[in-house]
C-alpha cells in the first residue's frame, strides 16, 4: 500500500468470532496513519439497494458538487446515483464509477474501504464489492471485508455469496506479494488463550476456570466475554451450560418492558429514533431513557453509540429466535409505524418482507415501489421478494394486481426466471383491458424472450401483437409500426408480418421525413440494416440509415445501450456514409462513458473501429477496437469474433504478427457458436494465416466459413473476398477467379462504391497482367474516390508488382514506369497511414528494381505503442487528463505516464506540440 498496490484482506469466521473487532483496529490504525477511511455494513433485514455506496461516498457527494472531481468522468454516475432516489443504474456502471472515484481519492492518501457482514450485502452492493476489486490496479486502496462464515450467514434473498470469500477469484489462503495473507480465517480461542485473558482479569482463578470457560463459550470470543461478566466462570460445572444457553436465560430474564423496548430496538436496527421506540415499546412504568441505559449496563445494548444499537448480532438473533411468532407482528407495527410517517417506500418493504399479509393496500403500494426502484438499479433478485410479498395479499384491487404482475415479470426476468417471468405476464394480460395495454406486454415479452435466443417463443408474442393491433378499430399508427419494427428486426418474418412490413414502410417512405417518428425511425433503421445485409442496395440502405439517424433524434429516443444504434451505424457503414456513421457513433460514446456503460460502449467503439478500417484509419481502428477487446475481460461478448478478425487485419496491415497471434487462442475454433459466428472466428485465424503468407492453410478457414454462411450480402461475407485473394497467391487461379466471377456481379449489384474498388483489388490477383490493369486502375480510382485508402495502397502494391514482375518482358518494359510510379505511391500512403507491411513490401520490390526509393517524412507516431498513440491523440484534440481518462477508462496517472514516455519518442517537450506532431487525419 505504501508503494501505490492495492490490497484485498478477507476476515471471515463464525458470528461472535471478533470480525468487527479486528476491522475496527486495522481502520483505527490505519486513520492514525493519515489514511482515508470508508466504512460500510451489510444488513440482513434492511436491503437498499447499492447501500454500500452510500455509506461509502454519501459524506462526499453532499460536500461536493456534480462534475467536479472525483465526480466528474465516469464518476459522474456515482455522484448521480447516490444524490437521487431511484436513478437507474447497471452493475457494471456503476463499479467503473466508484472505481473512478477510489482511483481519485486515492491519489492524496490511501484508502481503506471496508465492510462489515459483507455477506449480507444487498444485491447491487455485492456485485460491485466484487467487481472493483480487479479495477483497482496498483493504487493505494485496501479493500477490506468482513464475512460471516457458518451457520446465520444466509443471504436474505437467497443470492450465492461464496465468492466474497475468494480474493479476485483465488482461493482462500492465497498470500500477497509481499507474504501478507490476504484472507485471515479467525479461529475459537484455545484454553490457553482464554486462560491469559482470565490472568488480566482475576489471576487466582485462571488455571481453574479456563477449560470450563472454553468449554461452555466454544472459543468465541463475545461468548467468553458474557461468561466472564457474568462470573460462570467461577461456577459450579453443573450451572455453566452452553454459551447460548447463557444468552437465551439471560434474555428470558429480563423484564417485560425491558425486552419490549430491546425487541423494538432488534426490529428497527439503523432506523431506530427515541420516537420510533415510545411508539413501538409503549413503556409504563418509567422512561424510555432509564429502560436503555439499564439495558447498556447489562450489555444488551452498545455502550456508545449515536442511536440506541445492539451490543452484537448474537443478542438480537437470540432474542429473535426466542420471540418465535411474535416477530411478524413487531415487523408490522414498525412497517405501519414508518408508513405512517411518510417513510421511503424501499424502507417501509424491507419491514413488510417480515410481517404477514393484513390487507392493506399501502402496504401493497410500498412494496410495489420499492420493487421497481430496486428493478431499476440492478437489485432483480429483491425486486422479486418484494413482488411476491405484496401479491401475497388477497382481494387486491384488479389495477394494482396488474401493476404488481408487470413488475414482478420484469422482476423475474432480470433475475433469469423466465418460466415465472412468463407466467406473470400472461396473468397481467388477462388483466389487460386496451389493446395498447395488451400490445405493449405481448412486445416485452417478445423482446425479452428473443434477447435470451427463445427465438420461437418470442414468434408466438410478436404474432399476437401483431394480431391485437390489425383487429383495433381505432389504430395506433406509431405503435403498429414499432409491433412490425419489432417483429422483423427479432427474424419474425411470417407473411402476415412481411406484408405489413411492407405496408408501412410504404406508408413511411411516402411521407414527409419530418413527419416520422420513433415507430418510423425503428422501421427505417430495419430496411436499412436488411438492405445491407442481403445486398441489395447501398445506396438506399444509406439514404435510410441517415433518415432513421434523424439527425441524432435516433439515439435521443433509445440510448447508447439500444441495438438499434447498432443498426443505423451498419446501415450508414454499408452505404458508405462515413460522416453520418461517425457523428452518431461520437455522440453514443459519449453517452456511453457518461453512464460508465462498459457493454455499450464496446460495441459501439467496434462499430466506429470498423468505420476507420474501412476509410484506412488504421490507427484510429486500432484504438477502437482494442478497447472492445479489453471489454471482453469483463463479459462482453456481443461481436467479440468480429471485431477480434478487424483487429487482426489492421495488426497484418501495420506489420505486428506477434499481436495478431495472440489474438487466436482467445477465439478458439473448437467452441461452441451459431453459424455465423463461427464464420467470423474462421475468418479471424484464415486472416492471421494469410498475414504469415500460409495462403493454403488460410483458404481452408475461408471456404468453410462461405459453406457456414451462405447468402450474405457482400457487407458481411469478408470471407469471399479473402478466399479470393489467398486461392489466387496460393495458385488456384481457376478457383479464385470462379469466385471473383459471381462476387463481383453481388457486389456491383450492391451498388457500394469503396467496396467494388475492394473487391475489384483481390478479383484482378485472378487475371492475366493484361485484363488485371484496367481492374486495379478502376478500383484505385474508387478507392480514392471514397476514402478507402488502406484498400487504396494494397491496390497500388499489387498495381505495381502486376507491372514490375512476371515473365512477359514486352508487358513488363511497357508497363515498368506505371509500376515503380505506383509502388512509390504505395509506399508514400503506406508510411503516411502505419500499414508498414505494404511500405516494407513496397521498398523492397523498388530496391529490386534499383528505383530511386521516394524520400519519406517519418511519422513518428509509429515510434508510439498503441497505448500511447491513444491518449496523444486525444490529448492532440484538448481534452484534459482527466477527460482522457474517463475516454479510456484508465487511471489519471496511467494518462500521465504515457505521455511522458511518448514525448522523447515524438521529439517534442511539451503537450502544446502534439497537434503538429500527431497526424490529425489519422
């Protein structure tokens, strides 16, 4: 910690075994030391969700302002979601947040994050626990947590909380670097110890008492304590009894308006007040104040504490246990107590969840609250007890069972119950009296059903929908058209959809553009994709894709995190139209890194790596989409094979095998994928066999993925155009220019001009030098044309190598000025992009030829690792440290050591002489 490494420490063992003792002394030394300390406890019977964070960070927000650090970047996010009741928020967000933040913190002192009862964490405060523990790389934070281990360590909703006993996974008993064992498991005290404790104590009686005491406590540290207090040490061995046994008769002791006031105190916890306590113990015979310290001095209750508290878990599970049916009813009273207050309704649940139905529909109403809040932030496991516990109560009011059956679906759902997912929402579709009502739970049944591949399941609700609003006799147009947006998106193709398809896109496409809305943009976005994908047309797909964009209305209306952004930018990318794609991929990310959306933001920085592969920004690519790659170590998988054969492609294209391999065993071939996916991941090792000139080899992966996925359109199937290539430099000339034969014709039909010049490029390596020049002078004329100029110097390398070599000495003599000019060119926009195996090709074929080599500004950006060229070029653009930070989800000092290892590379002293030295285009 003192050298900047993070640490976790575990401290587990059984209840009373002295965690918080422990946890108490390591913050109390640690605060000595000048360190930050944050504090937080699990609570079984009070389950807010994101509690941890709360306790963590509230202090903070309230002294500072949104958007000032460490609340500013990706800590933008926890500042929201501790501020405001209810804000959404997904897991993963959420941890790159308070991760940021730690991060920041950290920067001025260490930290120490601690909780206690960790295993009884709410749902989202659990995930994040153990999420950003492998975000906190080598800073100062100490992650410390406690943890219940044996019997009463249950998690309230059931949630698996072995992992909370691993270190980033590891085993338990695994050591630091340093030899500091990360995970100290505490153990009974032996005879021995408790024996020196009875010496501190009363000398003359330890060598007699101590194995009695051990005996009748187990070794438990608050148990030897009790016994000590209460003298059982010095007693007959016929009184001593068990260490519970002791608890429980001391319990059954008490007075009844001592344990009235101690059970409301058990019940209330952290919400106990000297209000709420009058109204729940109703106490006679003296005051409350003189009942609680009585019960202090009898170490029921702590010593010292802002709120009366009890002195230890143990007291309050053992009168718990020993109040038997009672305890339903007290939960109750407190729940009316709190409701009658005005009480946030995710307070007044976590009573309810305890007490038994009574037919009260605000009851009814605080649950179904307290559920959607706790849906919204990720805690779906809760949001269903809550669900369950309202829908418990009988004659409920046919609205609010409705209500109730909605949320407790989308409950189930998100905790992966979709056999009772299903069943809910069926039952609130009986409820249902509009056919909007009715429509829109058949649609998110639908969707849901066809996110988790229920692909026939989902048909069966998009029909009916479909059904539900041809037979409304006054329709919505909007809602008609997103049911068939919907349903044709998810592959639902039946004649009745395909027709109405038809129909409204018709209907659409005659009205004014202005006129369209959400509905229509949904539909637009469809044909788009759908012309794009077959291959029908590029320029329509285009046109619609930039008509669906809306000038940004598209992403206003469903998110950075919706697929359809995926759509439109396919769309805008197959019909060419870079800006456009662009403008709506920048403006995502940005949407996406302000809501520390991980998932989202990998996915569309693949969609703009793609956009820069295909304009030649080979740079700009790399950065992309090694920042998808880098995702995948956090679950994303949503084009994972793709964008790993892009990244190979653009690692061949700048001369680095080495990465290019060891992208391969990430995406092995034997896994398990559908069809289409598994041509992707062939593509990905036929690309990297090709880079090491095995064309044989790399023509195999090819040709199965053309068997795999056949019927594609151009867009899509990289797989023939690489076939073509490898099969003609591997000498099945026949083959290669069978294939380019049919896949020019595809490809002309599909109207894309940077694709033709593509196409045109590998389709010529299978034709005589006489019929191959007028195809890679058009495809270099088009490649120009549009922007596509990493395709553009592999035309005028292989332009170049047609005319300097080969066996016909007339063509060659004829030709040898054209092919040295278009080898210095290719050499020339090589060197200026990074695609360094076409300029290393390129010189060697020109010293061949003893030509003049052409004099060459180096770039020194390619002095600079793919780490380094990421945040230069942002830092080219203005944006600050931190800003470059939250861009690329890395540590502020991550961003400052990169710059100061690439300034002596670029040969410049300070940041204001990285514009110049950092090629804007690229």
């Amino acid at each position: 910690m003192a050298a900047g490494r993070d640490a976790e420490l575990i401290i587990s063992g059984p209840s009373g075994i002295g965690k918080t003792s422990v946890l108490d002394a390591i913050c109390t030394d640690a605060a000595s030391r000048g360190w930050k300390v944050l504090r937080a406890t699990g609570d079984a019977r009070r389950q807010l969700p994101g509690a941890m964070l709360w306790q963590w960070f509230a202090p903070l927000v309230q002294r500072i302002p949104a958007g000032s650090a460490p609340f500013d970047g990706q800590g933008a996010m926890l500042h929201k979601f501790v501020a405001s009741t209810g804000v959404p928020a997904e897991r993963d967000a959420l941890s790159y947040s308070a991760a940021w933040v730690l991060r920041s913190r950290s920067q001025t002192r260490p930290i120490v994050a601690a909780v206690d009862d960790a295993q009884w964490l709410d749902e989202l405060s659990l995930a994040v626990l153990l999420d950003i523990g492998s975000l906190l790389i080598d800073v100062p934070v100490l992650l410390l947590r406690g943890v219940r281990t044996g019997p009463g360590a249950e998690h309230p909703e059931g949630l698996d909380t072995a992992d909370l006993l691993r270190v980033n996974g590891s085993q338990t008993g695994k050591e630091s670097v340093s030899g500091v064992p990360l995970h100290w498991q505490l153990k009974p005290l032996t005879s021995g110890a408790i024996e020196s404790w009875i010496m501190e104590r009363q000398a003359t009686a330890a060598r007699v008492n101590a194995e009695r005491v051990q005996a009748a406590s187990g070794g438990v540290p608050f148990f030897v304590e009790e016994l000590l207090e209460r003298d059982v040490a010095a007693a007959p061995p016929e009184d001593t009894g068990s260490e519970e046994s002791v608890l429980r008769e001391r319990l059954r002791r008490l007075a009844e308006e001592e344990r009235a006031v101690l059970s409301a105190v058990v019940v209330l916890g952290k919400d106990a007040t000297m209000p709420r306590l009058k109204a729940m113990a109703k106490p006679q015979g003296e005051s409350l104040g003189a009942v609680l310290d009585r019960l202090r001095s009898e170490r029921f209750l702590a010593a010292a504490k802002p709120r009366p508290a009890i002195q230890h878990a143990l007291v309050g599970e053992a009168l718990l246990a020993d109040l038997g049916n009672e305890v339903p009813r007290l939960y109750r009273d407190a729940a009316g107590l709190l409701m009658a207050e005005g009480a946030d309704p995710a307070l007044v649940a976590g009573y309810l969840l305890k007490a038994e139905p009574d037919g009260n529909l605000d009851g009814v109403r605080a649950l179904l609250a307290a559920a959607g809040r706790a849906r919204r932030q990720g805690a779906h496991a809760l949001a269903a007890q809550y669900c369950e516990r309202a829908m418990a109560e009988s004659r409920l009011p046919r609205e609010l069972q409705r209500e109730l059956l909605i949320e407790a679906a989308h409950s189930y759902a998100g905790s992966g119950r979709l056999e009772e997912a299903e069943k809910c929402g069926l039952a609130a579709l009986e409820l249902s009296g509009s056919i909007a009502e009715r429509v829109e739970l058949l649609l998110e049944g639908a969707v849901t059903l066809y996110d988790v591949n229920q692909v026939e399941r989902a048909s069966k609700y998009f029909a009916q929908a479909l059904q539900e609003v041809e037979q409304d006799p006054e329709p919505d147009p909007e809602l008609r058209r997103r049911v068939v947006a919907l349903a044709s998106g998810a592959g639902f193709q039946q004649m009745q959809v395909a027709e109405r398809y038809s129909a409204e896109l018709t209907g659409i496409l005659a009205q004014d553009p202005s006129e369209d809305g959400p509905g229509d943009r949904l539909l637009l976005a469809q044909e788009a994709l759908r012309l794009a994908i077959t291959g029908e047309n590029a320029e329509l797909s285009g046109e619609l894709g930039v008509r669906a964009y809306g000038k940004g209305r598209v992403l206003a209306e469903n998110g950075a995190e919706s697929n359809i952004i995926n759509y439109v930018t396919g769309s805008l990318n197959a019909g060419e139209r870079d800006a456009e794609a662009l403008e709506l991929l920048d403006a995502a990310i940005a949407e996406a890194r302000a809501n520390s959306s991980v998932m989202a933001h990998a996915t569309l920085a693949y969609c703009r790596g793609s956009v820069h592969l295909n304009r030649g920004r080979l740079r700009l690519a790399q950065v992309d989409l090694e920042a998808s790659l880098r995702a995948a170590e956090s679950g994303w998988r949503t084009y994972l094979e793709v964008a790993a054969f892009l990244l190979a492609s653009v690692y061949a294209a700048r001369d680095d095998l080495e990465a290019a391999d060891a992208l391969l065993p990430r995406i092995p071939l034997e896994q398990d994928r559908v069809p289409l996916v598994q041509a992707m991941a062939l593509q990905l090792h036929g690309t990297v066999r090709a880079a090491h000139g095995d064309h044989a080899a790399a023509l195999e992966h090819f040709t199965t993925a053309m068997d795999l996925a056949p019927g594609l359109g151009p867009t899509l199937n990289a797989w023939n155009r690489s076939a073509i290539e490898s099969a003609a430099r591997s000498g099945q000339i026949e083959y290669a220019a069978a294939v380019a034969e049919e896949e020019l014709e595809r490809v002309r039909a599909f109207g894309a001009p940077r694709l033709t010049g593509e196409t045109l490029r590998v389709a010529a390596l299978a034709q005589p030098a006489d019929a191959a020049l007028p195809m890679l002078h058009e495809a270099i004329r088009l490649l120009e044309a549009h922007e596509g100029r990493y395709a553009q110097a592999l035309a005028l390398a292989d332009l170049a190598e047609t005319c300097l070599l080969g066996e016909d000495r007339a063509f060659l003599s004829a030709h040898r000025q054209e092919g040295i000019g278009a080898a210095r060119k290719a050499l020339v926009l090589g060197n200026r992009i990074g695609a360094v195996a076409v300029a290393r090709r390129m010189g060697t074929l020109l010293s061949g030829q003893e030509a003049q080599l052409p004099l060459l500004a180096e770039n020194k950006a390619d002095r600079l690792t793919a780490a380094e060229f990421r945040v230069c070029s942002l830092a080219a653009k203005g944006m600050t440290n931190r800003q470059i930070a939250a861009e690329l989800f890395i540590t502020i000092k991550a961003v400052e050591w990169h710059l100061s290892r690439s300034y002596p590379k670029l040969e410049i002293s300070s940041r204001k002489q990285l514009g110049p030295a950092m090629d804007a285009r690229d």
